[in-house]
C-alpha cells in the first residue's frame, strides 16, 4: 500500500472511532435521559391519585378509627428497605393480615407496636412515627433506627430492645401486632402560612409523613425543612429528599452535617457544618408567621425552644415531639412572670404489686420515671399521654397531669408516663 492510502485509512478509522465514541455517548445520554424520565413518571404517578383533602377533625377521625380498630391488630411485613449508608435506618411496610382496609391517619401520627422480644415473658411496647403520607392508602410504613447501647455504658451493656428486633427479626412475611395510629403531633391543614419543618435524626419520620403529604396535595405553601444530621452515612432517605426537593419548587431544604467526613460533598450532600441553630433559623424566622414543626433528640429540643423564645416565635406556633420524654418548651413572657411555685411537696407512693414504697418530689417526675428509677418494670409507649399503654389502676389518691392526656384513662386508672401525685398514692404496679 502507498504511504498516501495508509494516512487515508488511518484517518478514517480515527473519524470511524470518533464516531463510534459519539454515538456511544448520545446512546448512553439518552439511556441515562429515559431511565431518568422513567423514575420521574413513576415518582409522579405515586401521587397522581391524591387530591387535596381536608382531614376531619381529631375526635371525628379518632372514632372512626376506633370503630375499625382496637386493641392490637396483626399485620404482615411486606417489604424491608435500609434508608441510609450505614443501613442502621430501615424502613418497614405493612399490610394488614385480615385484609381489610386500614384507617387513614394524619401526617406527623404514629403506630403502638407490642414486641415478643426474645427470652422475654411480657411484650415490649414502643412507638413508631409513620413515614409515609396518608395519601397512600394500602400499606403503613415505619422507619426504625437501630439504637446501639450508648458509648459510655458498661460492657455487656444490651442494644434497644425492640429496634434491635425489628433489623434483626422483621423480614417480609413476618407478622407483628400493632396498635392504631395516634398522636397529636400533627400537621395543621386549615391554614396557607408558611411552614418550617426541622428534624434532627430519626425524628425525620414524622416530618417525612408532613413533608409527603404536602407533596401529595400539592400544596402551595412556602416550606422549609431543616435536617440535621450527623454526616452522609446517617443522612436517610438521601436519593429521595433530593428528588424531593427538585420536584417542589415551594421547598427549600437545608441539610446541616455536625460531623461530617471525607465522603460528604459540601453544597451536594450538606449545606452547613455542625448543629441547626437560632443563627440559622432567625433569617426565616424572623421574616415570616409561620407554623414550626420540630421532632429531634433531646438536645436539639432544649437549644431550639431557646432559639425560638429569643427569635421571639409565639408558642402556639411551635409543635414538637421528641421520641423520649424530653419535650421542647417556648417560654413566652407570660410564664417568665410566673411566680415562684410553693415549697416543694413530698408524697408516699405505694407500688402495690411489686411490694415498693417510696418517697415522690417534683424532682422526681412522672410517676413512670419514679417506678423506673426504682427498679419497677412499666409497659409504656410513647411517654407522652398518647398511646394509652401505660394505663394502670389507681387504688387509692389523686394525680394530676403534667399535659392533658390525649387518651382519657378509664374511671380508676391513671397513665403514669404523665401523672404526678396529688395526695399519696396506691398504685398497682
Ligand atoms: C411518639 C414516638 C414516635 C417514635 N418514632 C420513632 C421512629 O419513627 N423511628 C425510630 O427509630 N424511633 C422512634 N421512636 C423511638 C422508639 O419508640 C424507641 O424508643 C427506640 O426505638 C428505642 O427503643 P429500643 O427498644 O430499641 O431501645 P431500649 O430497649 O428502650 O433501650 C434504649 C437504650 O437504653 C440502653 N440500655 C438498655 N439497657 C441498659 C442498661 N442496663 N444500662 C444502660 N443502658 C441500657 C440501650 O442500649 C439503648 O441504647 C419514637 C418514640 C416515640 C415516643
């Protein structure tokens, strides 16, 4: 072959190569493109039965619940999914095991569970906010955190008992009883205002129910969610608030890492370093009247009902749930002004059925706090006055509550997670 020929042939294999890289690249563009689309249309279509509904008031919507159900109820897992890197965050779906319909609930209400926790006599009982919006209609889903045993306990020191069951027991097919939803924690519907949601850790569920629910009704407020979290191995549900946050034009999202690592894009997966704090809400705060949901651990708790009082953020905007005992208090000018209360009273608390008798004060709170503090076990739920499983007789004395109950215990019964003696007590416990 002439030299001439050569570079001809030369130089059409290398446009023939160019080419070929072209037209790889346009395939795996529009490859890319149409999975893309794909995901979009099926993330839209989720939500394409919803229409925008006002939920009935709580007592109407509490007794079509009950008419439906009480007591436990067995449902089947259906489905398991690990929500964040470290796969210590799973979400559960359920389905109910008789196959009937299951009642709607409000966005921010959870599930009562009672776990057979292994080697155990008596169920255990614990609360799970649901996850999902009330828009869908055929399955609940929680989303539990696997809780380690803290760092500074001792050796030998067991993991959280019944999320340590639902990661390691909870596969699909297993069927579990649980309670109805309930709770108080709730997203207000009958309003336009803008709304801000904040959520540190696994108190992201119930703001994820709020946050789904909006997106399903299309609503039009202006919403802001604060997430905090430790770095992008915690971060859940990751791939879906961005999706999220791209398709409502009304969200803005802040994500706050307090420990970021190597692996955590700064303005990607993060927008700010360490915890949310007055500095960072004062801004949306301060501009707007606005209602302000916020569920976190306890310290997260008392730093924002502080922010909140020097923001100046009336209290009967704020609602808030913590997933202890802890709860968020917005001191507003009027309670400051309080006088002092009386000298500090004492009572005698008799456990009956664990043959205990001991001394109560007001350092001592709840008298579930009191019977736990001195060795007596309590089946309790949500430690708030909500879920009713706490209930126990009352066989002789008065209490009061720190918060009115949601569920009004029974004539002779008292729920212990929020009652406080008002004269020396008889309890059966
Ligand atoms: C209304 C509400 C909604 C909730 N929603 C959610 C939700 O959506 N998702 C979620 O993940 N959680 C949620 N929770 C929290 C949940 O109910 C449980 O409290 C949580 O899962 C821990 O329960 P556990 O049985 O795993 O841990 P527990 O058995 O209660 O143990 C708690 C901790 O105590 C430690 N411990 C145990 N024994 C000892 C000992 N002898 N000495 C020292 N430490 C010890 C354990 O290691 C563990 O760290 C919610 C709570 C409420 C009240």
């Amino acid at each position: 072959m002439e030299l001439t020929e050569l570079t001809q042939l030369a130089g059409i294999m290398v446009a023939g190569a160019a080419s070929m890289r072209a037209a790889i690249s346009v395939a795996s563009f529009a490859g890319r493109r149409y999975q893309y689309a794909r995901q979009e249309k099926k993330y839209i279509a989720q939500f394409r039965h919803v229409t925008a509904r006002v939920f009935e008031d709580a007592p109407v919507q509490r007794q079509k619940t009950e008419l439906l159900w009480q007591g436990k109820r067995k449902f089947r897992v259906v489905n398991r999914v690990y929500e964040n890197y470290n796969q210590d965050v799973c979400s559960f779906y359920l389905e109910p095991f008789d196959g009937r319909s299951i009642p709607s609930f409000r966005p921010g209400q959870f599930l009562t569970f009672s776990v057979p926790v292994p080697g155990q006599a008596e169920p255990e009982t614990r609360c799970y906010s649901l996850s999902e919006s009330p828009a869908v209609r055929n399955y609940y889903r929680v989303t539990v955190k696997r809780i380690g045993a803290p760092p500074d306990a001792p050796e030998g020191t067991p993991p959280g008992q019944v999320s340590d069951y639902f990661h390691n027991h909870l596969q699909t097919g297993s069927i579990i009883d649980v309670y109805p939803p309930s709770g108080s924690f709730c997203l207000e519907e009958n309003t336009e205002k803008p709304i801000v949601l904040i959520a540190g850790g696994v108190g992201i569920t119930p703001i994820l129910s709020m946050l789904n629910w909006l997106a399903a009704t299309r609503s039009n407020r202006e919403i802001w969610f604060f997430y905090g979290v430790r770095n992008r191995g915690e971060h859940a549900m990751y791939e879906y608030l961005q999706k999220l946050a791209g398709h409502m034009r009304n969200l803005r999202m802040v994500v706050a890492y307090s420990e970021p690592t190597n692996m955590c894009r700064h303005n990607v997966d993060f927008h700010l370093r360490g915890n949310i704090t007055e500095e960072i809400l004062r801004p949306v705060l301060e501009a707007r009247d606005c209602d302000v949901y916020v569920c976190g651990p306890a310290p997260m708790m008392s730093a924002l009902g502080r922010a909140f009082q020097n923001i100046g953020v009336p209290a009967e905007n704020v609602r808030s749930e913590s997933f202890g005992a802890a709860s968020l208090v917005v001191a507003d000018t009027a309670e400051v002004q309080k006088p002092e209360p009386e000298a500090e009273q004492a009572f005698q608390i008799e456990f009956a059925r664990s043959g205990k008798k001991v001394e109560w004060s007001p350092g001592d709170g709840s008298l579930l706090e009191l019977a736990m503090a001195n060795g007596i076990k309590a089946r309790c739920g949500c430690r708030q006055g909500v879920c009713g499983t706490c209930a126990i007789a009352l066989k002789d004395g008065e209490v009061d509550y720190e918060r009115t109950p949601e569920k009004t215990p029974a004539p002779g019964k008292c729920l212990p997670c929020v009652a406080r003696p008002q004269s020396n007590l008889v309890l059966d416990m």
